[in-house]
C-alpha cells in the first residue's frame, strides 16, 4: 500500500492504494466520479480516457500511482458544474438518464461546446461511450482546431461505439470545432478590449 | 494483476541500484502501454516495477555534435510525433503519430516499444531500418549497442534484468538521402501486420528492412520487392492464407517504401 495524491477536477485527493489500483479505479472508486466508464479494461474500448496534466489516457492501463501528484480532468470536468462526486444512485440520480440537464441543474449554455454538440447533433444512444469520446475529442480539438472529418475519424480511433455507426459524433466534432473557433475568437477579441 | 512493489526514482543511479537490489523479478516500467496488459493477463508477474517516468533526463531529444538525433528512451510517442525533426529524421516523428491510438500515444514510449520488441510494433523495425544504436546502463556501467544487436533471432532483446535503456541514437540526416516506413494493419489502432522500411544512402544504394514476419525486425539484402518477399518469407513457408497474405504484403509495401524514398530524394 502507498499513499498518493491526485488533482481531481481540481479537488486534492489522498488515499494509501493496493500498488495495483488502476487509475480508473481510483478515479471511480476512490475520488468517487463514475462518469469515467470502466468498458474493455484492456485498452481498447477507450470509454475511460480521462486528461491527466492536460493530456489524455487511457485510465485503465495506467497506475494511479504513475500519476502520483498529476492533475486528472474526467468528464465531470468538463463541465463546472458537474464536479460534485454521485455518491450513491438515487431515484434523483435515475431520473437523470430522463432529463439529464435538469438533473444536473444544468442547461444548454454551461455545457461544454463538445457537449452541448453531442446533444444538438444526437452523438450518443446508449452512452456508455461517450465520456471517453469526449475526453479524447477535446484533447484533439485543443490541439488540431481545424480538423478534417478524416483527422476526427482518426482521432478516435481508440473509441468503441457500438451504437451510433460514428456519424453523428464526427458531425457533433465538427460543430464543436466550429464553436471553439468561435470561442478563442471572441476570447482573443474580449482579451483585447 | 500479482502483487508488487513500486518504486519512482528520481535519478539513474538509484533507479539501477533499485533493480539491482529487488532481483530479476523487478521490470522497469516506462508509460506500461504493454507491460500492463501483460500483468493484468498475468502474462508478466514482476515482484517489483521501477517507473523511469519520473528520471530526469531521459525524456527530451537533442541533436549530437556529428548531427546523430539522440532520444532519451522514455520520451513518450506524442512527445515525439510532435518534436521538430529535421530532414529524413522527420519520418520518426511520423511514424510515432501514426501508430496504437491517441491516449495510448500519451504514455507509450520510444524505450518500452523497444525493450517490449514486439516484432509487430513499428519503432523496433525503423530502428533496425535505419541502423540506429542504444545505450544501456547496468550496474557495469554503460553500453551501446546497435539495433540490430538488441533484437534476439527468436524474439526478445539481449538485455539483462538489470540493464536499462536509457538513449536511442539515430544517424544523422545526412546519412540518408531518405527514408521511408511503409505498414499495413487491419484497423487504425492494430499493430502491423507488415511493415518496412527504406532508407537511401547518400551514393543512392538502399538499406531496407522489414518486421512484423519474424519474431524480430530483419534487414534484407534483396532490393527489389518480389526478392525481398522471397527473402523473408519464401513460398515454401507461405503456407497458411496469413503467411501468404503478410508474403503479398511485403511485396507491395516494398514497392510503395521504394518509389516514396526515391521520389523524396529526388525533391
């Protein structure tokens, strides 16, 4: 047993972990943020990709203890206000699969762009895949801002979908790309001003 | 997953005496793309691993005096498919953003593909490709050896459980005019089926080499494709359809390796 320390969505946590704790585990089990979905375990599937130091992984083939004093981003990170750890199901929690803006006290406008993509364009059915979808799609649209529909094809992949055919998250990649554009844009111009 | 133990040290040194002290059992662990799902089939059981992530110097790539590129081994994939490489060396950087998957390129690394010497993996066949050579150290101190001395005939390296890879020396860009790394692969994320690789001598003459056929990347004498296809893999032991596919392979992989490093040394 070691202890360690990780950054999760900004929030410390130490805990003494087995040394063969993967860093999914640790995310899920101990920093208690189940969006980072446990899919193949043998890195294929892609569906626990979460950004450790602002690059991503695969959360299931590395250690937490590789990560010992790194800073992890998950899919709750994605959006501010989803940083509250689900500790337990509840029929609150359930009802989220329902209406999840409105379980998450959310809307449309604090949502990530890749997020609010994947709602408007209908990126997701079952959803299992879609945290690492969108982990891995923001590290690639943070570094490629002007994809091809073939770079975003390429990009992901390492992801498993087994619902949607990829169509409609190449189109919601697209959109969020366009909408990132726009944001950098309007930053850079509100920088100025 | 069996139990071991973990160790994250800071220098060489300490990372040498670390193996040293916990036995054969100990591995050393780069970014652990595939000695973890080794461990978690229960494929690798180490009694201890020692992260070399976290020793200083050999994440970063320099250019030596005599113009040789040299990586430090655990410089990871994207750092490399990233690096502004000069000349033929920009191939290497291409090469490493064009293999496994994007998060998987985040941690897998130069070194762990080589100590991994899986013959499917692409930068063992380059390295042999292009002639390259690695430093090792242990506690006898350290050693180079080339490439092509690394890879054993039956798969694996020649290392011992105390060595580590520390340095991956690539010749300078004036060594060739060229190089090429053709692969083929069923889906975008697999390992190769085929690979080789072309480099062009400054006088024009060609070095090449292929993998994923044998247990280890091989150099061939052979210039020309339907000779390099024998070579490796004569008809006689193209017998099963994989073999007599990877043996097609070759040929035509050869082929596109051969016209891309002549039109590249041309331009």
């Amino acid at each position: 047993m070691q202890e360690i320390t990780l950054t999760v969505n900004g929030r410390a946590v130490t805990a003494t972990v087995d040394e063969r704790t993967l860093l999914l585990e640790y995310v899920r089990d101990v920093a208690g943020y189940t969006g980072t979905h446990n899919g193949c375990l043998e890195a294929r599937c892609g569906c626990c990709a979460v950004e450790v130091d602002g690059d991503v992984v695969k959360s299931c083939n590395v250690l937490a203890l590789q990560c010992d004093g790194a800073s992890v981003t998950t899919v709750e990170g994605l959006s501010p206000q989803r940083v509250k750890p689900v500790q337990h199901i509840t029929t609150q929690s359930l009802a989220g699969v329902y209406a999840p803006l409105d379980a998450l006290q959310a809307d449309a406008d604090t949502l990530h762009p890749l997020q609010q993509a994947f709602h408007r364009r209908h990126a997701l059915q079952c959803g299992f895949c879609t945290p690492g979808m969108l982990m891995v799609l923001k590290d690639f649209l943070e570094d490629n801002p002007e994809p091809t529909r073939d770079e975003v094809r390429g990009a992901i992949a390492g992801n498993l979908c087994r619902c949607t055919g990829y169509q409609h998250i190449v189109d919601a990649a697209m959109d969020a790309a366009e909408q990132m554009r726009q944001d950098t844009v309007r930053a850079a111009a509100a920088g100025d001003a | 997953m069996k139990p071991f133990t973990f160790l994250a040290p800071r220098g060489l040194d300490e990372a040498v005496a670390m193996l040293g002290e916990h036995g054969p059992d100990a591995r050393v662990i780069a970014g652990g793309q595939s000695l973890l799902l080794a461990m978690k089939e229960r494929l690798a059981r180490p009694s201890a691993l020692v992260s070399v992530a976290g020793v200083a110097g050999l994440r970063d790539w320099t250019y030596s005096e005599s113009g040789q590129l040299d990586i430090g081994a655990a410089t990871t994939y994207a750092e490399l498919a990233e690096a502004a490489l000069r000349g033929w060396h920009a191939e290497i950087a291409a090469v490493a953003g064009n293999l496994a998957d994007r998060p998987v390129r985040t941690m897998g690394t130069l070194g762990g593909a080589l100590c991994q010497a899986d013959p499917r993996f692409d930068m063992p066949a380059l390295a042999v490709g292009v002639g390259a050579e690695v430093d090792t150290v242990s506690a006898d101190g350290v050693r180079t050896r080339s490439a092509d001395e690394l890879f054993r005939p039956e798969g694996g390296t020649v290392l011992g459980p105390g060595e580590i890879l520390t340095r991956v020396r690539y010749p300078a860009a004036d060594a060739y005019r060229a190089v090429a790394f053709e692969k083929f692969r069923y889906r975008q994320f697999d390992a190769a089926l085929v690979s080789v690789v072309c480099a062009v001598r400054p006088d024009g003459s060609l070095r090449l080499a292929v993998g994923a056929v044998r247990p280890r990347p091989v150099l061939v004498s052979a210039t020309d494709p339907a000779g390099i296809a024998d070579e490796v893999l004569p008809a006689a032991e193209a017998t099963t359809r994989l073999r007599a596919y990877q043996r097609e392979l070759i040929a035509v992989l050869a082929r596109r390796a051969i016209d891309r490093v002549n039109d590249d040394a041309r331009s």
